[in-house]
C-alpha cells in the first residue's frame, strides 16, 4: 500500500511548478479584494454593495478552500464534513431568523 | 502489515496505533476537518449575532462600519491571503525530500506573515481606542445599535487573533521539528493539519473583513 | 485459564492463572495518568464522573431536603439557587454528555469494529484532561460560593446581574466542551478509517452507529455553545453590550444559541443510550434486532431534525408566533424516529426466548421511562400546553424522565452488560436485580408526583411554595431516597465484584460483538489476531444454532471453563 504511495525523485516538481497554480489563484483573489473595496465605494443601494461583497466573499471562501487546502482532491467523506460546517450554519440562520425575519 | 518496508521517515512519523503512514495521513486529514467545521459552527454564532443585529439597525451598522480602518483592515486581508498562498504550498512540497527546506522557508514566510498582521492589528486596536471605539460611557457614536457593531468588531477580530496566534505557533512548530529531522517532515501528517488550520483561519477572516469593514462606505 | 483458580486470594499473584490484560499493564499513578489505552483513559473517565455525579447528587438532595416543608427553612433562597444550578451544571455537563461515549464508547469502539485502539490515543487522553481542567474549575466555583444562573446561564442576569461566580463556571463547561469535542471527532475518524476487513458500515453494531451520530452532533452542536457562553463572558467581563437590552441587545439571542446547542444536547445524552439498549435487548432476547436499516435511518434522523427543534424552549420568551409554529411542527417530526425505535425494540422481544438478566431488566427500564418523557415531550411540544406547563415541575419531569430515566436506565444497562468485559468479574446477579427494579421503582416514585404538581402550577426554581403541593413534594423526596439508595447500591456490590465476584470468561451472556471475541479482560492490543467480518450483526440465530437463553449460557461458559460454583 505505501509501496504505491512512495515518492520517487525524478517526479519530483521543480519549485515553479509547485508555485504557479497557488500564485494565479492569490493573483485572483487579490483582485477580488480590490473589486471588493472598490465596490464598496460604488453611489448604489445598500444591499446591493452588501450582495456583491457577500458573493466575492463566497467565492474567495471557494478558492480557498479548493485550492489552497486542495479540497478539490478530497473524496466524498471530506467534502461531506467540509460542507457540514457550512450545512449547519445555513441552519442556525434560517431558523433564528424564522424569529427575528418575523418579529415585532 | 507490510513491516519490512517501512521507510526510517515514515517510522519517525507513525504513531500507534496505526501500522501504515498513507492511512493515518487520511485519518488525520478527516479529523482535521471535522475540527475545522466544528471551527465553522464556533464563529456561527458570532456571524448569526451580527446579522440579527444588523437587520435590527441597519443605519447604525452603516455609521459603526464607517468608523473601522479600511487601511489597517484591507492591508491585514492581503497580507492573509499571501500567507495562506504561502502556506498552501507547504503540503504541496514537504512531501520531497529536495524541497524540504523551500516548505519549511514557507512556513516561516507564512508565521512571519501572521505576525505582520498581529502588528497591523495592534496599531488599529490602538487607533480605535484613541478614538473612543471601545463600546462604554465614552464611546464615540449615539446612535442606538453602533455600540452592538463595535462589539461584534472587537469580538470577531479578538477570537480571530486567537486562532492566528494558534496558527503562527502550529506553524512555527512544524518549521523547527521539521528542520530538527527532515525526514520526519516530508512524511508527517502535521503538514497538511498544519497548513489545512491556516487555511481557516484565512477563511474566516475573509469574512469578518467583508461584514466589519466595508459597510458604510462611500456615503 | 484453569480449574485450579477456585479461590484466587489463596494463590501468590501469579499472572499466568488470570491474564489481566489491559489492567496488569501498570499499577503506578503514572501509568493510569499518562496511558493513551483507550480501556484505561475510559476508566479514568467514570471514575471522574462518578465522582461527579455524587457531587451532583449531594447537591440535588440538599434541594429535596428544602422542598419537603413549604416554607424556605432548610437553605436561604439564595442558597437554594446555587444548589439546583450546582445540580444541573454538573449532571449535565460533568455527567450526562460524557457519560456513555467517555467511558462505554472509549472502552467498545475500538473493540467492537475490531481496531486495536482509537485513531488518536493522545488526543483521547487529552480530551480526558480537558474534562479534568473543566471539572477543576466547577469545584473551584464549588467550593468559592457557586453560581445562581441556572444551568441555562440566560442573559442579561448571568452577564450583568448575577453576582456569583459565573464566569468560572461557564469557563468549566467551555473547557470540557471542548473535551467532548475532541472525544468526537476521534470516535468520527476511528470509525471511518479502522474498521475491521468485512465490517461494512451496515454490519456495524447499533452501538457504534449510536457513537459516530452522537459524534457528529457532538462536534456541530457543541461549538455554538462555546461562543454564547463566551460572549456571555464578554458582555460580563469587558462590559460591552450584546445580550443586554439597555445596549440595544436582545437577550432571546443567547436563548437561540444557547437552544441550538441544548436541545441537540438532549440526543447528545439519549443516542448513546439507545445505542447500548440496542446492543442488551437482542442478546438476552436471543433475536436479531428488528428492522436493523431503520434503526439506523432513526439514528440519522434523529441527530439531523434534532437541530431543527430547539425554539421550543423559547415558546413563551417573546420568540415570533411564526417561529413558534415552525419549532412545534418540528419537534413533533422528530418523535417519528424515536417512535420507530421503541418499536423496533418491542418488536425484537417479539417471540424472544427473554431472560431478565439485570442489564435487561435497565434496558427494560429504560424503553419504559424513555416512552414516558418522550410521550410528555409531545406535549410539550404543542404551544398551548406549553405555555400552560412552561417552567413548571412538568417540565421538569419530563426531561428528568429522558435524560435520567432513559441516559441514566442505559447506562446502568451498559455497566451490568459490560462489566465482565472490563474487569473480567460477574457482578453478584441478585444484588444487581434487586437494584435495578430499586431504580426503576424509585425514579418513578420521586418523578411522578412532579408531572402532577407541575400539571396543577408548581413552578420550577423555587424553594417555598404553597402547602397545598406539599404531598407532591413529601412524595418526591422519599423517592429521591430510595433512587438515591439504587444509586449506590452498584458502588457496593460493583466494587465487592473487583475481588471476589466469580471469573466471568471471556463471552458470558453469549453475545455476538465482536468485543466479545476478545478475553475479558482484553488484552493491550484488545485481539490477538485482528479479526474480519462475514456477517451482519446481533446474529442470535445462525444456521444450525439450537440452543438458547440460559441453556446457550451454561454450555457457552463450560466449554469456555473459568466457570466456578
Ligand atoms: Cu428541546
């Protein structure tokens, strides 16, 4: 079993292929950031600003974690786990606010 | 099972009661995220108070929001999104004994990184009390409801500096056991659980800069 | 083992005679304090809770001292409110949550899929130091005076009003929070990751299908607790407003976090207990559990929905009307799959060759208490009742009825089921029989006056009250007595067993998990030879398989010898 899994030398990467995927995706997501700040200062709505920072939010949120923390080569039983954490706190939202969306 | 072949590095790196190192990688890797959405539902609370708050008085958390450090909070965010690219490679190149020292100048690079941002955040901290931001009987803003956003502020960025000090610890760690006996290192579970802890704690910050700094801009 | 051992005190301690296995590993404090042995850290863990269920035994006595006369005259009123928050802080958190996963999931997860410990020993031992730290500063506020909060902490009186030590005690439950946490997560990789060749997850005994799902609401639940707690520290310690309406705060938020954690905290206590009646009615009914896939699905089930409830504890807190219907239509979904389980426990029984051994007569115990709070829980569910019944004695009742009825009933069941197991000792079957019916009649005898006072308005919480409840509470108290005396009769005849109960052999009760396979006690490495897997679990009736009941019993312990008397 480990057998499979040792590592020989001549695969190994050089350092620039290990960097380029990681560094593209931070060059995304700090273009993220500036739109995001930008965006803040945008003459429209509210809750408009809030969806978008919200939405690029998710989207850094879904870099990270599929790409940095290499999610996108897990099996099924991490990314149950993983999607748990989010699952459940969609819960607590939709429930505390089945109070608080209807009170007074 | 297969005793004989056991590798001296993956022997330094195996621990009862497992008998073969690609296993207990997996098992600690689901542990690890077991704990990080365990992680997610601890911030959860914080993050429902916030929005039950806001939809309360929305005018109030514009005006609070307003009154953050967009400098001091944009610049952090970078530097965490750096760190995070930083310590993504890690994983990607302990595993080769020939990159063994380039993933443990990442660690470093990535703990220094922390660090930066423990500064950063030091100065705000202080800006904000010279400004009277701590919620109490001087505290800057009237209207009903801002004192609640400065709560959450100092709440979200306290408990987060927690986690990035664990994180800068965890990282420090892993850099010096792993230059202690490298080959140890490019086995060891500790890499990835290392690296996967960084990456939540960048996650949940990405999030608290989008709800504590950019409401309230642009008038 | 050899017929020579009859008396074991005349022979020099010789090891060949009686393997001790895991408990011959080392006699010194070190080795018990630092052993990552999941059998060894899971008797730490129920000597550290029974210790504190004492403690929160004297604590609730002292409370049923107070209440047999209706004036305030044994304790202040103040005092009165320490002791019932002492009571449910510990019973809750230094009890009830740990108690079946610490001791009995530590001690039979490894050994029932076959794996020679948990994922994380360390890990494991640490989780037991949490609880120890937690446990520490609850005696701490102990011994400084107590806290007066309730053991619900609600906002704004513990942020701001109390002046007890609140902070101290919330830090107890936020550390051991995390132990349980960490309990959690191990049992959630052990059973993803070492189950034994064959042992598919639906082969898995009910019991760990009952440890990974508490696991899982473990792990989701407990963290949201961790945060109202600290924020309800924050608001205490720095004085910044969040619950407090004065800050334009709303206290009712506490209550949803706090809920989100304390209702799944319910299941939390009741899974695991399930678990282990699951494991006892089939043995000493000699039937394949009924509807296995179903116990199953009930087990998911209940561990989702049971996140969807828990505004029903806010009916009467100024919670929206709206969301009042949404949690009292949910909490009615979640019986379903309770229901389910108790039918498929009564439907087990169902031409069984039954033997009342004392585990069984628990389990029976706890099917009945368990259908009783359960019953009332839906009552308790509906809005009208409940604004009628909220923090009455009914109330009261009814959980007390579930997490003690039922938690406590099973982990009693686990104790009898598995003791030879862990110690390699019989208990004395009598004493044991006479404690369990002792238990059974006792629990009802303090609970039931409680439905009936709580149904005629005594409110919870309150040291006087007018005399006309006063028969309830004579009733109730005297029951305390006789349960507090079932309570301690095992601590006897269990600790009598340790020296002089009889060798129990290796599979007594002819049980077929596969714990059982391995000699009691069990050795370090819990098996010789790991063992695999070819069939589907509580397998009581293999083909060509005659013998049943005690008959099975009999010839089981003569072929395996050991047997004495
Ligand atoms: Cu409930």
């Amino acid at each position: 079993m480990s057998a499979a899994g040792r590592r020989r030398h001549d695969d190994m990467p050089t350092v620039r292929e290990i960097v380029r995927r990681p560094a593209w995706v931070l060059l995304v997501l700090l273009v993220a950031l500036g739109l995001n700040i930008g965006a803040a200062f945008l003459p429209i709505a509210p809750f408009l600003k809030t969806a978008f920072h919200l939405i690029v939010a998710a989207g850094t949120v879904a870099l990270i974690a599929f790409i940095f923390m290499e999610m996108e080569k897990k099996g099924p039983t991490i990314r149950l786990f993983a999607a748990a954490g989010f699952i459940w706190i969609a819960i607590l939202f939709l429930l505390i606010f089945s109070d608080y969306g209807i009170r007074r | 099972m297969t005793a004989a072949r056991i590798t001296p590095a993956e022997k330094a790196a195996l621990r009862e009661p497992w008998e073969d190192i690609a296993r207990q990688r997996q098992a600690v890797e689901l542990g690890m995220w077991a704990f990080l959405a365990s992680e997610l539902l601890f911030f959860s609370g914080l993050f429902a108070g916030y929005t039950i708050y806001r939809s309360i008085y929305p005018q109030a958390f514009w005006e609070a929001g307003a009154e953050t450090s967009l400098w001091f909070g944009g610049a952090n965010t970078a530097i965490l999104l750096i760190s995070s690219a930083v310590v993504a490679l890690v994983p990607r190149a302990a595993r080769w004994p020939g990159l063994g020292r380039f993933a443990r100048a990442m660690l470093w690079i990535g703990a220094l990184l922390g660090v930066a941002f423990l500064v950063l955040k030091g100065f705000e901290y202080r800006e904000d009390f010279h400004e009277h931001l701590w919620p109490g009987p001087d505290f800057k803003l009237h209207a009903e409801g801002a004192e609640l956003f400065f709560s959450f502020y100092w709440c979200l960025t306290a408990i987060h500096a927690v986690h990035l000090v664990v994180g800068i610890c965890l990282l420090a760690r892993l850099a010096v056991a792993g230059a202690r006996d490298p080959g140890w290192f490019t086995e060891t579970p500790a890499v990835q659980a290392t690296a996967l802890y960084w990456g939540l704690v960048d996650i949940i910050w990405t999030v608290v800069f989008v709800i504590i700094y950019l409401p309230g801009r642009g008038g | 083992m050899s017929d020579a051992v009859l008396d074991d005190t005349s022979l020099p301690h010789d090891v060949s005679t009686f393997d001790k296995g895991y408990l011959g590993d080392g006699h010194t404090l070190r080795s018990w304090l630092l052993t990552t042995d999941h059998k060894r850290i899971a008797i730490l863990y129920a000597l550290t809770l029974t210790i504190f269920f004492f403690i929160g035994g004297v604590a609730i006595a002292l409370v049923r001292i107070e209440l047999v006369t209706p004036a305030q005259d044994f304790v202040t009123a103040d005092e009165y409110n320490r002791l019932f928050t002492l009571h449910g802080i510990i019973m809750v958190w230094f009890f009830l949550v740990p108690s079946i996963p610490a001791t009995f999931g530590n001690f039979l997860l490894p050994l029932m899929i076959g794996a020679r410990d948990l994922a994380f020993p360390r890990l494991n031992l640490f989780s037991w130091y949490l609880t120890v730290i937690g446990g520490a500063f609850t005696v701490y506020v102990l011994l400084a005076g107590g806290v007066d909060t309730g053991w619900t902490f609600y906002t704004p009186y513990s942020s701001i009003y109390s002046n007890s030590h609140v902070i101290a005690a919330a830090i107890a439950v936020f550390v051991a929070g995390f132990g349980t946490i960490a309990t959690g997560i191990n049992f959630i990789v052990t059973t993803h990751t070492m189950r034994a060749p064959g042992l598919t997850w639906f082969r898995l005994p009910l019991f760990v299908w009952a440890m990974y799902t508490v696991s899982v609401v473990i792990i989701l639940a407990t963290p949201v607790l961790a945060m109202a707690l600290t924020l309800m520290m924050a608001e205490r310690f720095f004085g910044v407003p969040i619950f407090n309406p004065q800050g334009g705060g709303d206290p009712i938020l506490f209550q949803h976090l706090f809920w989100f954690y304390s209702h799944p905290a319910v299941y939390i206590m009741i899974l695991p207990a399930m678990g282990v009646v699951s494991e006892v009615i089939p043995c000493f009914a000699r039937r394949r559990l009924f509807g296995y896939d179903f116990m199953v699905y009930a087990l998911v089930a209940i561990s989702v929905v049971g996140f969807f409830v828990w505004g029903h504890h806010m009916f009467v807190s100024g919670e929206s009307p709206y969301a009042n219907l949404v949690f009292s239509f949910l909490s009615f979904v979640v019986a379903v799959p309770s229901a389910i389980k108790v039918f498929n426990w009564t439907a087990t029984l169902y031409r069984g060759q039954i033997t009342y051994e004392a585990p069984m007569l628990y389990a029976f115990g706890f099917v009945g208490l368990f259908t009783m709070g359960g019953l009332t829980g839906l009552f308790l569910a509906s809005i009208p009742i409940d604004v009628q019944a909220t923090d009455t004695y009914f109330v009261i009742a009814h959980f007390h009825y579930v997490m003690v009825g039922g938690t406590v009933s099973a982990f009693f069941a686990a104790l009898h089921f598995w003791w030879s197991k862990i110690t390699g000792r019989m208990y004395p079957e009598t004493w044991a029989r006479f404690a369990a019916v002792l238990m059974y009649f006792g629990f009802n005898f303090t609970f039931f006056p409680q439905f009936i006072m709580g149904w005629a308005g005594m409110p919870r919480r309150y040291g006087s009250y007018p005399p006309e409840f006063q028969i309830y509470h004579v009733l109730s108290s005297a029951g305390a007595v006789v349960l507090a005396a079932a309570y301690l009769m095992p601590l006897g005849y269990l600790t009598w067993s340790l020296r002089w109960g009889r060798r129990a052999g290796d599979n007594p009760w002819g049980a077929t998990g596969l714990e059982w396979q391995t000699s009691s006690p069990p050795p370090t490495h819990n098996f010789d030879k790991l063992p695999t897997v070819e069939r589907a679990p509580y397998d009581y009736h293999p083909e060509g398989y005659v013998e049943t009941g005690e008959a099975a019993r009999t010839i089981e312990a003569s072929q395996k010898g050991g047997e004495q008397e």
